[in-house]
C-alpha cells in the first residue's frame, strides 16, 4: 500500500498524464455519467470483441476535479482487456483502495464516477445487444410466417 504521498503523486500522475483519454471512433457503446452536485462529467467509450466478449479498447473523456479526472483515466485502465463479466463484478472499493482511501474519502462520488460509468456502459451494450437479438429474430419469425403464406415482403428504409 503506498504512503499518503505516494497516493497523491499516482492521482496527480493520472490526472496530468491520463491514460486512453479521448474519443473513440466507431465504438460499440458510448456511456455519458456525472456528478450534477460538483460538475464532474465523464463519457466513457467502448470497443468490444463479440467472440471473447472483452473490452478490447476502451477511453473516455471528461472535466471536473483532479480526483474524477484521474479516476476515469484508472478506470479505463481497469476495463481495459477485461470480459464484461469481469468488468460487471469491479468494485468501486476496489478504485478506491487503488487511489488512497485517505486522499478520496471526501471525494467519494468524484473518484468512483469513472467505474460506475464504465460499468453502465457495460450494462448499456448487453442490453442494446439483447434488443438487436429479439428484433433479428422477430423479423426472422415474420418473414418465416410470411413465406408459409406465400407472401414476399422487401425492406424499406
């Protein structure tokens, strides 16, 4: 565990030097989260492998305090190359204990709005993928009704 010293200087590190900061082209899922209380927003973007079902890149953006700023950029670090699921089972202790429990206590909904929105986005790419699932397969149940009564349908965009 790093001294109080040791902790500031890592958050000032993220905070100066963050880490996957930026937008990221074509991703998969975009997660916007904040703190309406402070100002501290972030938005969160996600690439990920349908196979292996891992982030494979994931950044972010964002403005508000050193500790929200610093966190995000921890947090993309942690998503990073993670399964969904093991990004869903990530505790903000975790973040915490990393940060300096010490140096964030007061500062709590700043340090932990990077992960939890990283989590969100997490949650918001399974649903939006399960909500494809069920509309590919109604389309597929309509065309197969469709075609057992002898009609033929196009798409229209």
């Amino acid at each position: 565990m790093l001294d109080r010293q040791s902790q500031i200087e890592f958050i000032l590190d993220h905070y100066e030097n963050p880490r996957n900061r930026g937008r990221l082209e074509n991703p998969d899922v975009v997660m916007k989260g904040g703190n309406p209380g402070c100002g501290d927003v972030v938005t969160f973007y996600l690439k990920v492998d349908p196979e292996t079902q891992k982030v494979v890149e994931a950044r972010w953006e964002g403005e508000g305090c050193t500790i929200s700023q610093a966190a995000a950029s921890l947090a993309s670090e942690m998503v990073q190359g993670k399964t969904l699921d093991d990004i869903k089972s990530l505790k903000a202790d975790d973040l915490i204990d990393i940060l300096g429990r010490e140096v964030v206590t007061a500062r709590l909904r700043c340090a932990t709005l990077g992960i939890h929105t990283a989590k969100a986005a997490v949650r918001k790419y399974e649903v939006e993928r399960l909500l494809a699932q069920i509309e590919a397969d109604r389309a597929a149940q309509v065309a197969e009704e469709a075609q057992e009564l002898g009609l033929e349908f196009e798409a229209v965009d």
